[in-house]
C-alpha cells in the first residue's frame, strides 16, 4: 500500500479492554480467579481418574485428554492477558504474537477434533454396546488422540505459515486482548485475501467436519435411545451424553462465529467479548459440567477425597503413637 512505511514490526501493542483503575482491579481479580480455578478444576479431574479403577474406561480417557488439553488452552492465552489488565506494558514480540497464535490454534483445533471423538465413543457405547469393549480399545483411543492432536498441529502450522508471511508495516496496535488471527489480518498491509481463503477453508474443515460427526453420533445415539422400551433405561442412557452435548454446544456455538470469517469479525464490538467466553468463560465451566452432571465423577471425586482424607487422618495416628512411644514415661 502506497504512502506505508515498510519497516518491520518488531512488537505488537494489545490494546485489550479499555478500562478505569477500579475496573481494572476488578477485571484483574476476576480473570486470575477464573484461570486458577480452571486449572485446578482440570487437574482434579486428570487426578480423579488416574487414581479410581472404575474410571478406566475410553469416555474418561478421553475427558481426562481434554482435562490435560484445556489446561494448556488457557495458558497460552490467560497469563499474558491478566498481567495486561494491570501492566501498562501490553507489548509482545512478533515472534510471542507468532508463537501464543500457534498454540492457541493448535489447542482449539484439537479440541473441536476430541469433542468429535467423545460423540463417537458415545455413539459407539450405546449404538454398538456389545462390542463396545472389542472396538474401543486401548490402542485405537491412544490412536484416536494422537490424531487429535495431529490434526491441531498440521492446521496450527499451516494457518501460521500464511500469517507470518504478511507484512505488518507501520501498524503495530491489535485491538485485542491476545494474537488472534482477525486482528492480525486487519492490521496487515500487504495483501492478505490468499491467507484469509486458507484460514477460512481450514475453518470450515476443522469445524464443520467434526460438528458434522458429532450430530450423526447423536442422531443414530437418538434413534437407538428411543427404541429403549423403559423410560429408565432411555434416560440413563441420554444422562451419559447429556454433559458432553452441553460442552459441545457451549464451545461451538461461541467460536463458530469468530473462526468461520476471521476478518469480518474484527469490525464488530463484541467480537472481544465472544472471544472472552471460549478462552476464559467455557473452559471455566466444562469441568464443573462433567462433575456435576455425571454420577460416575462425582461418586469418584468423593471416594477420592474420602481415601485422602482417610490416609492423611492415618498417617497422623500413626505419628502420634510414634511420638508417644519415643517419649519416655515420667511415672
């Protein structure tokens, strides 16, 4: 573009949310508290399961991979943006911008492919019940993540490719609160339609080939419930899918938008809210939808606590008898 300085772009400034000194404080305050907790949350879940015996099986497998997937998606976004609310520093590196970019496309991607592998655990557990244990093996699930995350990494890397190849010039302010791919584009001074076409055809890949996947499990899981002749019997098996549907529709339904036209969402206000909700908002309430709709994690938690509790009552018992035998006797 003519009249542009060519220079390079050495740092980016996010802008973020535009706010006084007590919102900021508040802002501040309600971010790390939600980070905090959705890393416990995650943990305690990945924790739970690795130590009940009734929980290995291939659904906790793969929610145990989400877990361990979430906690690494809100990391690559939440830590740089708490310490912005405060900081009047909001600098960050094209090769930060660059690299926050990758991981944060890596673990959305992965997560859009995972949800779609649950769907089909569960179209498989009760669609196809009696060889559920013969098709679902150990070795097909491990495949099954390995390829999640395949599939993250291959479109992570290539999105990555095009952007980084953009110039950037003399614009060096993103109005946002992390390197998105819409800001970045907007900002961009050299041309950038060959770089939104792949974006918005990996979009659609990634999306909607998973989303497609996830509605014909849940239309063939449908079909096979309403043939369940007690009423029992069918709503058990829906209360094993009804906290996965819950996720899939909280974290479709706010990056849909965003992630199918990058570039047209960049114009709209609301567009840093939204991205609020799938970055800080959802991961923050998966893990309390899987404990607190799933009988199964909520029986384990509790025997979790319980042998803790347990163990840590012994331990002091057996402390204190050891005290009192060393102590010699006075009488």
């Amino acid at each position: 573009m003519g009249g542009r300085n060519e220079t390079k772009v050495m740092y980016f400034f996010l802008l973020g949310f535009p706010t006084t000194g007590e919102q900021q404080l508040l802002l501040f305050s309600a971010l790390l508290l939600a980070y905090l907790l959705t890393v416990l949350e995650n943990f305690l879940i990945i924790l739970i399961i690795q130590n009940n015996h009734s929980l290995q099986k291939p659904m906790y497998f793969f929610l145990g991979n989400l877990s361990f997937l979430e906690i690494w998606y809100v990391s690559a976004i939440e830590p740089k943006m708490i310490r912005d609310v405060l900081s009047h520093d909001k600098r960050i590196s094209f090769q930060g911008c660059m690299a926050q970019l990758h991981f944060f496309v890596t673990f959305v991607c992965t997560e859009y492919v995972l949800l779609a592998v649950i769907a089909f655990d569960r179209f498989v557990a009760i669609c196809k019940h009696l060889r559920y244990a013969l098709i679902m093996s150990p070795k097909l699930c491990a495949q099954l993540v390995a390829a999640c995350w395949m599939c993250g990494l291959a479109t992570s890397s290539i999105k990555l490719g095009f952007i980084a190849s953009l110039s950037f010039c003399d614009v060096d302010k993103i109005n946002h609160y992390f390197c998105d791919i819409s800001p970045l584009l907007n900002i961009s001074c050299s041309d950038s339609s060959l770089a939104e076409l792949v974006d918005f055809t990996l979009a659609l890949l990634v999306i909607m080939l998973p989303l497609c996947a996830v509605v014909a499990s849940y239309i063939c899981i449908l079909f096979t419930v309403l043939k369940i002749p007690s009423s029992q019997g069918r709503q058990k098996a829906f209360s094993t899918c009804s906290s996965h549907l819950t996720v899939v529709v909280l974290f479709y339904s706010t990056t849909l938008f965003t992630c199918a036209h990058p570039k047209l969402m960049y114009t709209y206000r609301a567009n840093k809210l939204v991205s609020l909700l799938y970055t800080a908002v959802v991961p923050l309430l998966n893990p309390l939808i899987y404990c607190l709709r799933n009988k199964e994690v909520r029986v384990a938690m509790r025997r979790t606590l319980y042998l803790r509790e347990g163990e840590n009552t012994e331990k002091s018992y057996t402390n204190t008898n050891l005290l009192r035998m060393q102590v010699p006797s006075c009488i």
